[in-house]
C-alpha cells in the first residue's frame, strides 16, 4: 500500500499564524510511514513556525500548491479555502464552517459535489463519547482567557499613562514567556505611575477554562492574589445585577458561557448613577457576545480586533472606560494553540490508512454525505452532471 502524503496548504486568512500540524507532529507523522509536503509560509499572514523547522521531515511545496496536487493527496488546513469557484477534487481536513446553515454553505459544499472531493470536517471529528477528537476548544479556552486578561493589564496601565490614547495594535507573541514579560513590565510601569497601587480585578467565570487562564495571566504577571475577585455561579447567582463590585473594580473580565438569559453584569446607566464610587476603567469581555440579545454587557457590542483591540465608551473620563471584545484571542500565542491542537488530532490522524474502518473518519465521511444531500436542486444538478 502506497504511503498517504498529507499536503498541509498556507492559511490566507488575515492574521491567522496557527498551523494544523506543528514541524513535531509532522515528525512523528513521517516517522509512522507518511509523507508530508508543507507549503512554504506566506508573508502574510507568516506561519508561526519556521519553513525550515518542517524541511527536516517534510518537503516545501510553493505556497497555494494544493490545487495542483495529485489527487491522492490529501489537503489538511485550519480555516476555510478562499472563496473560488474552481470545483475540488482532493479530501480537505479543515475547518470549513458550512455544516450549520452558515452563509455560503451552498457555495463551499456545491465545490466538492462539483469536483468529487471529499470534506472532513475537523469541528466534527469525534470519538466514541461524541467528543471531539481535537479541538481549539480545550487548550484554546485557557489561552483566550489568558490573552483577554494580558491585553485588560496592558490597557489599564497603558490608560494610567495615556489616558487621552487608545492602546496601540498588537501582534502575536512568538511565546507565552514574550506576552508574559511585556505584561509585566507594562504592569509595573502602571503601578508606579499609579502611586504603587495594583489593578483589582474582577473576573467572572473564574472556575471555567477561559477563567483559570485569565487568573494564571494576572498572577503571572504579578498582580496581588488579594487584589484578584474570583466570581462565578455561586455569587452572580446570589443576587440580582448590576453588581456595585463591578464598578469598583479596575478592570472586570467577563469569561462566561453564555447559553441563556442572566442579569446584566454592569450596564453604562448603573455606571453613570454614581460615578463617585467608579474606578472600573477596562472591560475585557473574553466571550464575546456582542451581538447576542441576552449580552450581560449591553456597552459592549461592537467587536474589536488585535490593530485595534480597545474601543472608548464615550462621556468616561477619570478615568476613562473602554472594553476589548476580541474573538480570536488564541491567536495571540499561535504556537501554543497549534501545538496543543496539532497534538490532540495526531491519534486520529494516524488512522488515516484505515479510513474506511476508522470510526472517527467513517463518521465524518457520513456527516459530509449527508450534508451534501441536502444541496438545492441547482447545486445537485452539478453534483449529478
């Protein structure tokens, strides 16, 4: 039996720096029998990892090669293809967010049915718990909570120091250890200008993932143990928001999984009734509910992004307020996100030659099948022709 080759194509989504598969992992596919051809990195966005960490396993191939590739060739990604018309003949292993009704899916789907190729879909790659085999989701909720809580730090003391001035752009870190120093250092130069006094913060969530990492980022970067309010059912339950300790809490991190409707958490009127007691100046919400309904942080409902993290709520001042609403956190530290996921989707990978009795890629297989089914007549016109 011929050895599979995993084609691993260049992301061009903007500022996505994570990769599928790590230059370790790519080793330890090689090492079981297969072969491994690796796009050379874009400029931009520039891969976290090296082209020369993969050339000692795999082989470079031109970047957007993929196409080209001998059928047989399987094409492993992270996020979705750019939106061409061009039909696909490969098996792709990608995220490609069209399972769901999302817009577009006739378009993404119509591809393979016009092309034959196949899609697995890694959002639905699952064990036999129904659990899936390799996700962002685990690792990525601690390091979401962990970068929301380091740009919350670096925004209150850079507010200490420019309050006429939003915080400048950031750029992913090569490392945790490079976030977790520049935080530290913004922090203590905050402090000092703060006449010695450290943030308190306030976070919410903290017994979930994303509120753990939040809490390891303050603690890390030097933050009291005594100035840090860790919140969670127990006490937002207790009684009804808006909650008065939000307010006087110089940053509040909200971690929450959102997934009904809850009291506000703090809203600009409760902030406005008596500004004397405000010290609140940042709010970072790591989840991200900006346009849900049910948002507990009804101010914060535009998404901000990593060129420009902070967005000002306006007729603040003394300080002023602003809040971070980043979706995409975990790509401030792409290397740990793509070595903890590239981990986690090796075992299932390592079946691939056995595909057809692998229960994860026969499940997955069937899901495809079944959306495909399920295109409109003129999308399985294409599919039949």
């Amino acid at each position: 039996m011929a050895p599979i080759t995993l084609h691993l194509r260049a992301e061009t989504k903007p500022l996505e720096h994570r990769s599928a598969l790590s230059p370790a992992v790519v080793q330890k596919l090689v090492e079981n029998g297969f072969k491994v051809n690796v796009e050379r990195s874009p400029k931009t966005p520039k891969r976290i990892f090296e082209d020369a960490d993969y050339e000692l396993y795999a082989t470079l191939v031109d970047e957007l090669s993929w196409p080209r590739a001998p059928d047989d060739h399987l094409i492993i990604g992270l996020k979705e293809l750019p939106e061409e018309n061009f039909p696909l003949k490969h098996t792709h292993i990608q995220f490609a967010h069209c399972f769901k009704g999302q817009a577009g899916w006739e378009q993404v789907l119509g591809r393979f049915a016009a092309g034959g190729g196949t899609l697995y879909d890694m959002e639905f790659l699952e064990d036999e718990n129904r659990r899936r085999v390799a996700a962002f989701g685990y690792h990525a909720a601690i390091i979401q909570g962990y970068a929301g809580a380091a740009l919350a730090l670096e925004n209150w003391a850079w507010q200490i120091q420019h309050p006429e001035t939003p915080l400048p752009g950031k750029k992913p870190y090569n490392t945790q250890s490079d976030l977790v120093e520049e935080v530290k250092s913004d922090v203590s130069a905050g402090v000092a200008k703060n006449d010695g006094k450290a943030p308190r913060i306030l976070v919410i969530g903290a017994l979930g993932r994303c509120g753990r990492g939040a809490i390891d980022l303050c603690l890390a970067a030097g933050i009291p143990e005594p100035n840090i309010l860790r919140w969670d059912l127990a006490e937002t339950s207790a009684k009804a928001g808006p909650y008065p300790e939000i307010r006087q809490a110089d940053i509040f991190i909200n971690c929450i999984y959102l997934d009904k409707p809850i009291p506000k958490f703090v809203t600009e009127e409760f902030l406005r009734e008596d500004p004397s007691s405000r010290k609140l100046s940042v709010v970072c919400d790591v989840s991200c509910d900006t346009t849900n309904p049910q948002n507990p942080i009804p101010f914060c409902n535009k998404a901000t992004y990593f060129d420009k993290p902070t967005i000002a709520v306006e007729g603040f001042a003394n300080p002023p307020l602003s809040y971070i609403t980043i979706d995409h956190l975990p790509s401030l530290l792409p290397r740990e996100s793509s070595e903890a996921f590239s981990n986690a989707l090796l075992p299932s990978l390592l079946e691939l030659p056995n595909a057809e009795k692998a229960r994860v890629w026969q499940e997955a297989r069937k899901l495809f099948e079944k959306k495909l089914a399920t295109l409109p007549a003129s999308q399985a016109d294409v599919k039949n022709s």
